[in-house]
C-alpha cells in the first residue's frame, strides 16, 4: 500500500479538489480550506486553470486582438511560491498552471492559438517516458494559449503532444505568428519536480485513459511520478 499523498490546490475549485479526493491515495485542499498554506504539510501543489499568464513574465506585450482577462496579483503569488518550492515540493499543473510552469523555467507562451477553446476533447500522442508513441483518447481542449517548444535552455520534457490532424495558426504577439504541426500537451521539469497537462483531467467529458495518464505521470511513473522523485520521504510499502 503506497502512502497518502497531500496536495494542495492553490485556488477555490470544487471541480478539481472532488477529482483528486476521488483517487484513493491523494487528500487534498484548496484555498477555500485554509487562511495561509502550511508547506511542511504539503507534499504536491497544484496550479489551476484560469485566466491567462500576464505576458510580460515571458518578456512581451499583450497583443492588441487578444484576451486581455490578466490576474497579476495571482501570477506573481504562485510564481512567488513556485520559486520559494521549487527544490522541496512536487508541483503538478492544470491548463494555465502547465503554463505558469513553463513561464517559471524560462519559457514563453503563444498567446493564441485557433481553434482549441472548444468543449470537445483529442486525442495525445506520448512523445517520452512510458507512454511513448501510444494514443490516448479523451484529452479536453479548452484553451487558447499553448507553450512554445523553441525554448533555448531546454530545461523541460515534451511528454505529450496533440493529434490535431491539421496546421494550428499561433500568435505570439502582433508581429510575430506561426503553422504549428503539434501543440504541446503534458511537459515534465525534472530539477524542479514540476508536472504539467494542458487539458482539464477533472472535467466530466475527460476519457478514463486521460485521467489515468495524468495520475500515472503524477504519481506511480518511474521518471516523474511523485513516490519515485520523494522516494525517502514516502516510501512505497
């Protein structure tokens, strides 16, 4: 029996904090629950969707034509404590909080891309680890931004990429746009125990197959699942 993992969610959603309660091994919170987080009693943190990551923690303006719905103070909060953790805790993010992570390891984002802020879902093609080059059914796609894979520091893992079956148009600002073949899904940052997916894993049209993906990654996977990278702290029994 491996032993209880405690997650705190760094925000006031219902529909996150029932998903992960929902797997046996995980006990979570969310800000709604506490009025200051108590780190010594956390194990993962988790960064949640939302609005957008303000661009100039990526070093650009907002475009003119783009969605201007920014929370600063939210932003500087979780990069704050993203920094103050980073070599102590797991994090694990959802949608903007798989962006926020890649922002805090020095990537940018593009600020739109066509056609994913659906309420359908994809399927996502592992690109490493244990699911490589396997299909998995059910991602959800409600997003308009995307982490950019041209970073220069290569300090993360592209896990998971999208089979949209067709050239994405992507924005970074209002000079600069681009074809993507591949839109990048789930990403993993080794040094800092950093864990991300671009779908929403607790949304009701989320496949079986997705949301055991996200928890095997999270939690079990020998490279970046939570038991194997705090091995000395929770040990499996």
């Amino acid at each position: 029996m491996q032993q209880i993992v405690r997650a705190h969610i760094l925000d006031n959603d219902p529909a996150v904090l029932r998903w992960m309660n929902d797997h046996p091994n995980i006990l979570a919170s969310d800000d709604s629950q506490v009025d200051e987080i108590d780190l010594e009693m956390v194990d993962v943190l988790v960064f949640t969707g939302g609005c957008d990551v303000h661009p100039k923690f990526y070093g650009e303006e907002p475009r003119e034509a783009g969605y201007e719905e920014y929370d600063i103070e939210r932003d500087l909060r979780e990069l704050e404590l993203f920094e103050r953790t980073r070599l102590t805790h797991y994090h694990f993010g959802i949608c903007r909080g798989l962006q926020l992570l890649a922002v805090a390891h020095g990537y940018k984002l593009w600020q739109h891309i066509s056609g994913h802020a659906l309420a359908g879902n994809h399927a996502l093609i592992g690109t490493a680890g244990a699911y490589k080059d396997q299909y998995i059914e059910g991602a959800t796609s409600s997003h308009h931004q995307c982490v950019r894979a041209d970073n220069k520091n290569n300090t993360g893992l592209v896990l998971g990429v999208e089979d949209y079956g067709q050239p994405v148009a992507a924005y970074a600002n209002d000079r600069e746009s681009a074809e993507l073949n591949e839109v990048i899904e789930s990403m993993w940052f080794k040094h800092t125990s950093s864990f991300g997916v671009q779908g929403h894993p607790e949304y009701g049209n989320a496949s079986k197959d997705y949301i055991n993906y996200v928890f095997q990654h999270m939690l079990e996977d020998e490279d970046t699942g939570y038991y194997n990278q705090f091995f000395d702290t929770y040990k499996q029994t």
